[in-house]
C-alpha cells in the first residue's frame, strides 16, 4: 500500500530504481474489462444473457428480484503489461460503437510503452523503445481521416 503511493517521487526513482521495479513486481496486475450494460429490459428475459453483441463474452443476467448481473470480458491482461488511460477517437466515436482504443502499458508500474488495442478481435499493437518513459496517449485525428484509427 505504502509504495503505490509513494514510489512515484522523483527523488525516490532516482535514489532507489532497483527497489522500485523490485516492489512494482508484487503489485497486483490490472486488466481492461468490458461491461455491457442493457438499454431495454423485458421481464420475461428473467434468467437469459441480455447482451446479442456478436463480438463479446460480456453478460448481463435479469434476476428474478429485478437486478441484472454483469459479468465482465476482459479484454487486455497479462503479466507485466498492464493498459492504463483508455482513449479511443473521442471527436469522430464518443458515444458510437468503435473498434480501437490507446493505452498506456506498464511494466511493473511503470510506463514504458504505448498500446492500441482493437477492442472486438483483442489484437494489440505496442510502441516501445529504450529508455522511453510516454504518458497517456491522446489521440489526434488526421484532418482527412477516412477510417477509425487513422491519426
């Protein structure tokens, strides 16, 4: 608990990096999930899966007391390769099914590379080079664009 909060400053990367990167490898590893949550509701679907996306594990169950349970997809894990700050083309998608969202990965809590992810095949794309520490990734469409991730 203490080192999440701690093993960010400046002073303490520097002083300490070996010690940082040895206590980032205890720390649990997060994952990106994806909820989905239904917009029409029939009660006689009580029991059934309400999501028909085709391209999602996700489920959302009515209950018999009227609550609906959701079961995530986890769409991006793994050991060390964590994705933090989603962003997706927010001008041209926000609130529209899209395919590609960015990332920021970090190894062991710290950001060393870059991420694209197509959020309905899990296929990921990384950008990573020596030395090379990016903060989160925002994206900026060409002024052409004729497709989702062209920027």
């Amino acid at each position: 608990f203490e080192f999440v909060y701690n093993y960010l400053y400046l002073a303490n990367l520097r002083a300490n990096w070996d010690e940082v990167k040895r206590q980032a490898e205890k720390a649990p590893q997060p994952e990106a999930r994806r909820y989905v949550l239904p917009l029409s509701i029939d009660k006689a679907d009580t029991g059934k899966n309400l999501v028909t996306l085709p391209y999602t594990t996700a489920t959302a169950t009515l209950r018999s007391d009227e609550t609906i349970w959701l079961e995530p997809e986890v769409i991006f894990s793994g050991p060390r390769h964590a994705f933090e700050f989603p962003q997706i083309n927010y001008r041209k998608y926000v609130g529209k099914p899209y395919t590609y969202t960015y990332g920021l990965g970090l190894n062991h809590f710290v950001p060393d590379r870059l991420c694209k992810l197509n959020v309905k095949t899990k296929e990921t794309w990384v950008w990573q080079e020596p030395d090379a520490y990016p903060s989160e990734p925002i994206f900026v469409s060409h002024p052409d664009a004729l497709e989702e991730d062209d920027g």
